[in-house]
C-alpha cells in the first residue's frame, strides 16, 4: 500500500484563491490526498516527490484543449500556447482539425485569459493542411519561438515539424511555408513522419531538435492491441536556428523497443539542469500507460534508465466517472515546463475531462 500525506488547508485555501478556472477540493475534480512515492524501488525520481498538484485551467466549452506550453515574458506575465479542436470532433480531432491559441495569466497560479489564434489549418497545398498542434514555445537568440507540427491530409503519414518565430509573444508569427524536418526515406525507422519536437540550444552553440516518429511498416503491419507501431525518439542538429538540420547517425537516440512488449515513448521534453541534459514525458509501457517518465544524459545522447516522473491522475484528484468517449481518461500527457529565474517551477500536462468532459491543462507546482 502506498502512504498518504495530506495538503495542508491553507495550501488549498491558497491555490483556491488564485486559480479561478482550477479545480479544487469541491469541485468536479478535487485535489486530494497524494500519495508518496514507493521507497526503494529505485524507479522513483526525487523530481516526482517535489509536485504539487493545483488542478485544471483554462477549460472551454466546445473544445478540446490540448499540448500546453508555457513561458513567461519579460513582465512576468506566463503566456501559455496550446492546441485545441472543436469538441463535435471528439479526441481524434487533433489530427484533422487543430489549431494553435495564445492564452495569458499574470502568475501561473492566476487565470488564463484567451487571447487568439495564431496558427491554424491553412487548407489545400500546404503542408499544415488540416491540422497544427503540438506546440513548443522557446526563447532562443532573441526571438520567440514555436515549435509545432502540421500535416497535410488529416493522418499521420504526413506529420512534420514546423517553426514559427515572433519578436514579441503577440506577434506577428512568421509562418513556415515549408517544414523545419522532413520524415527518413522509406524502410527507415523514422519514415513515417516527424512530430513532438523538443528543442534545446546547446552548450555549443548549435540547435538540438529531438522528435518522434516511428516505422510505417511496423505501424501499419502491428497486431499491438494497445498502440500500434514502436515510436521512438531521433535527433536533428543544425548551425542555425533556421536549419538546415541534420539528422544524428547514431538515431534513435531513445529506443525502448529492445526491452520488449512495444515498450514506446513520447511527449518529450527536453533541459539542461546542473550540467545534465534531463527529458520528462508520457511512459508508454515501461512501467504503465499513465505515469510520466523522466531520464537524465550527460552529453544529450546516451541517456540513463527512465524513473518515474509523475503518477496516474487517480495518484492526486478524485473525479467522476468517465464517458465512453475519452479513452485516454486518467492520465497526465505532453509535459511542458515552465521557468522563472532559469529554474523549473511549474510542470504543464493535459488531461481528459473537466468540467465539459473534454480536455484541458492540468497544472502541479514545484517545490
């Protein structure tokens, strides 16, 4: 049996207070009694003992809300870049019917006001068609910067990673009319697409881009009865921000395959801390389906065993009953964090349903 501790009352009292659109004890979704860690086990992190969890935010009716990626600005006000779909499309309308929008608090405890959106399908003849999501925003030499992918036809096959920059977090955004990478040649393992970026500027100087795709084959041919094919983790580098970028010869970088039981990984996200390279993302079968991961390197490459970085959303909230529609009810995906002062302090998820049974941010704070 795990141990509980409790969230003291003024701490709740507190988060109450200043997260609005977040829900606390009493509401559809309470925050309740955590549970710690199992000792000894050696697949805990000492990341995961520092969460807090404080609730749901920026939930909107007739959307789902996906891929939270924060940032504060230079007023330390946090804008927060998301993707979301109309509802009407379920789940599965992240592929074919995504959107990029711009929300803004003036703490990451306070309420997130929608303010616009800024990417959205553009329609026959280009390559983000029918869908934008998986945003990454990121401040490098200057200029703002927002990873995300597009596709063209409403599938997976051609998924790929696109940058737009800004001077300002408002905008304008220079849209990309051709993809930032390109998926492998055929039979490769990455010959399916290019998607989920994570970037990191380098000690070097050069441009790390880490991405997700997986083998068409494998995908297309898998008898998997949970996910089919076998994603794993490549990596591109590049002189410029802008690219060209080059894939590394030793790709994948982050490969679970050989561990058996198509044991995957996504929603990576990557930093530097203490010297280290660390990544924190969504567990796809190395211990479950609903903790999230999180692995340290010492040169971005080869990395240390995955531990667990979060827990179920079972671990930290009651909520009702799910509807047969969300599938993925009850976990923690696409982690994002945010930094203030060149330290983590808070981790962005999203999650399944909320007060519209849809989906929406989930947020835990970093002590």
């Amino acid at each position: 049996m795990k141990r509980r501790y409790f969230i003291s009352g003024m701490a709740m009292l507190s988060a109450a207070g200043l997260l609005p659109e977040i829900a606390i004890a009493g509401d559809s979704n309470p925050v309740k009694a955590a549970t710690n860690p199992a000792e000894g086990t050696g697949n805990v992190s000492e990341f995961s003992k520092h969460l807090t969890p404080l609730g749901r935010a920026l939930e909107m009716e007739g959307y789902y809300v996906w891929c939270n990626s924060p940032v504060e600005a230079e007023d330390g006000r946090i804008h927060l870049f998301f993707s979301r779909w109309v509802a009407t499309k379920k789940m599965g309308g992240w592929i074919n019917g995504s959107e990029i929008g711009h929300a803004v608090a003036e703490s990451p405890e306070s309420e997130f006001r929608f303010k616009e959106v800024i990417l959205a399908p553009r329609g026959p003849g280009f390559w983000d068609a029918t869908t934008c999501h998986n945003p990454l925003i990121k401040k490098v030499d200057g200029k703002y910067c927002l990873f995300f992918m597009g596709n063209s036809n409403g599938k997976t096959n051609t998924k790929r990673i696109g940058l737009a920059t800004a001077d300002s977090l408002d905008g304008p955004w220079k849209r990309p009319d051709q993809p930032l990478l390109e998926a492998g040649e055929t039979g490769a393992w990455d010959d399916h697409c290019t998607t989920n970026p994570a970037f990191i500027k380098h000690p070097n100087g050069q441009y790390w881009l880490y991405y997700k795709s997986w083998n068409t084959s494998e995908y297309e041919n898998s008898t998997d009865p949970i996910i089919r094919g076998n994603r794993k983790y490549g990596l591109a580098i590049a002189d410029k921000l802008e690219g060209p970028y080059k894939k590394y010869a030793g790709n994948p970088v982050i490969d679970f395959s050989h561990k058996g039981g198509n044991k995957q990984f996504e929603d990576a996200f990557i930093w530097r801390e203490k010297g280290k390279f660390k990544i924190i993302a969504r567990d796809m079968g190395i211990f479950n389906h609903e903790d999230g991961l999180i692995m340290e390197s010492r040169d971005g490459i080869k990395w240390a065993e995955p531990q667990i970085a979060y827990y179920d959303a079972a671990h930290y909230i009651t909520q009702p009953a799910p509807p047969s529609y969300l599938k993925k009810y009850g976990r923690f995906e696409r982690p994002q964090l945010l930094f203030q002062k060149g330290k983590a302090t808070y981790l962005f998820t999203t999650s399944q349903g909320g007060k519209y049974m849809t989906a929406s941010p989930f947020i835990f704070r970093i002590t």
